[in-house]
C-alpha cells in the first residue's frame, strides 16, 4: 500500500477546509471498508486520507425532522438494523442494511459511505430508491439536496461536487400504507456482492416501485402505475411480462466474474416476482 497522510479534523468546517485545499488528492473516510480495500489494491491514490467519523456535526443519529426520516451521514448498518423506525417505516431499508457482509462489516459501514461508493451492488441503493431518499451534501458553497436518483452516474462515480460531503440521508416519512422487502442473490453471504440486488414497495394505491442494481452501471428505479403488480387476480405470468417491461434497460455487465448476463436477466425476473409477492402479503398483513 502506498504512504498517505491521515487526516482526523473535529469539526466539519476544518474538514471542508482540508478538502478544499488538497483537491482530488485526498479522500474522506468513513468505516473504511471500501475506501481501504481500494487503496490497498491500487485503484485509487489518495496522498491524504480525511477521516470524518470525529466529526460531530456529521450525526450518528437517526431522527425525524420536518417530515423526513433523517440518517447521519455516521451511522453504520448496524445502527440501521436495530432502528426501530426503520424496521417498522422503512423495512426494506432494515433487511438490505442487515445483507451486507458480516456483523464486524455492519458494525464500521456508514450508510453514507455505502451510497459515495457508487457500486452498482450497493445493497442500500435500491431500497433507498424506492423510498425516495435524498443526499443532503455540504460543501465550499453550501449545503444542498440531490435526489438520490440524481445521484448515482455510474460505477464509482456521482453527482457529488469536488469537496463535497455527505452530511445526511433521508427519506419522506411514509404517507400511507406500503408493503415493502429488499431481496438479493449472491454467491456467498458475507464474502461476496449482490449477482442481483432488488427492492420492491407497494402502496395502498396500487402503485408498485422496484429498484434493482448489480445488472447495469448504476442502480435503477422503475415505477408500475398499471397496477398490474399489485392486482391479487393477475397471473404470474401477467407479472412476469410486465416485469419484463419494467426491466428492459438491464444492461448486466458481459465480463464480470460474479454471474453471467443471461442468469443476471433470469434472477431479476425471478427476485422481482418474489419481491412482489411478498410486498404484497405485507401489505395485507
Ligand atoms: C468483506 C466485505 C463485505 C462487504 N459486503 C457488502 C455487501 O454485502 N453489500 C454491500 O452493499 N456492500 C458490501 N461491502 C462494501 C462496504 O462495506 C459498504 O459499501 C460500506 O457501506 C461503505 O461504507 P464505509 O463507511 O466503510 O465507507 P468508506 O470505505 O469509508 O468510504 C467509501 C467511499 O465513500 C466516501 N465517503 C465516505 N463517507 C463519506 C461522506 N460522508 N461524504 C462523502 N464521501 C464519503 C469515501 O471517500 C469512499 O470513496 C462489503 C465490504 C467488505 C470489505
């Protein structure tokens, strides 16, 4: 691993600052989990590395304020599991956050380090998209809001400006009731990515959300207002033909070693008519 200096400011305006004045150069650091393994590999080269998790101004806290379930850009999977707001409110958001690695991974992954490392297997990203969460950054100019969907680019790239950090994830809190369930298909839990990653809510309204990563650059959400997926009477494969619709822009990659494309495509169909069913038997429950 090549030499890098480490940086651990208090407070979130000496951070700015340190990221401002060394540019690309240096790196924010969260858990760790991705930003390590990637320097350790030699893909990316930062000569300063900044770590936030000091930072009081970036909470670990999960909170409501002003009708939006508000995430602190410090808190780790773990934290979400056991929040008892999400598991009630954002249950798909508590089951991705529970997939990912192994207890010691969930106990130092931060959310937002999750969503800035931009892997199209995030297994946060797609339940984040369909409970429509937004990232709210700070940086020299400010503090803004991006939707998350206006997030992501593609593999390890986002939308986030140079000097940019994440401060907080949120999510509107629910208007009414949703059935909701995060799935997800890999080679070994705990060791590798998604092959696919998907996340499913229904509303009351009949109105069915689905977002899906690890077949395409970037996560993707697709919306059904047909109320095809949410109609008990429907036949699977009614479902499976509207699904197919819904999922025509999966562009899995033809060289990963993870799966091929073809059982990339045939998981999803197969993970989204799961996923459906079971939003909708929590739904009715
Ligand atoms: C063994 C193992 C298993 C894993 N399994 C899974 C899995 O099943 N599913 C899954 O989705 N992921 C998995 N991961 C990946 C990883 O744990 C997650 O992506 C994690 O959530 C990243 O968070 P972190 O706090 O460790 O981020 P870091 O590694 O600290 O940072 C990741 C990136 O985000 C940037 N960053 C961090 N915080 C901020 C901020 N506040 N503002 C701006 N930029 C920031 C960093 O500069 C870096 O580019 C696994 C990793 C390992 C090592």
């Amino acid at each position: 691993m090549r030499a890098f200096a480490y940086e651990r400011p208090d407070r979130l305006a000496d951070a700015l600052a340190l990221l401002a004045d060394l540019g690309p150069a240096a790196r924010p650091l969260a858990g760790g989990t991705d930003l390590i393994i990637r320097i350790r590999d030699g893909s990316i080269r930062p000569t300063t590395v900044v770590d936030v998790k000091r930072i009081a101004e970036l909470e670990r806290e999960i909170r409501v304020e002003d009708g939006w379930l508000r995430i602190g850009a410090r808190s780790t999977m773990t934290d979400l599991e056991r929040d008892e707001r999400i598991r009630r409110d954002y249950l798909a958001l508590a089951e991705a956050a529970a997939f990912v690695g192994s207890v010691q991974i969930r106990n130092r992954a931060t959310l937002a380090g999750n969503i800035c490392n931009a892997s199209p297997a995030a297994d946060t990203a797609p339940a984040l998209l369909v409970y429509d969460a937004r990232v709210v950054a700070v940086g020299p100019s400010g503090r803004r809001t991006i939707p998350l969907d206006a997030f992501f680019v593609k593999s390890g790239v986002t939308t986030l400006r140079p000097g940019e950090l994440v401060e907080a994830i949120e999510m509107p809190l629910p208007a009414g009731q949703r059935g909701a369930v995060h799935a997800r298909r890999t080679r070994r839990r705990g060791h590798d990515l998604a092959s696919v990653t998907l996340a499913c809510s229904i509303g009351a309204d009949g109105v069915t959300r689905l977002s899906y990563g690890s077949v395409g650059p970037r996560p993707v959400l697709v919306v059904d207002e047909t109320g095809v997926l949410a109609d008990p009477r429907a036949t699977d494969l009614a479902k499976s033909a509207r699904l197919d619709e819904l999922f025509a822009d999966a562009s899995p990659s033809p060289t990963s070693m993870r799966a091929s494309p073809e059982y990339r495509r045939a998981m999803l169909r197969v993970l989204g008519l799961r996923a459906v069913a079971s939003a909708m038997e929590r739904l009715a429950s």
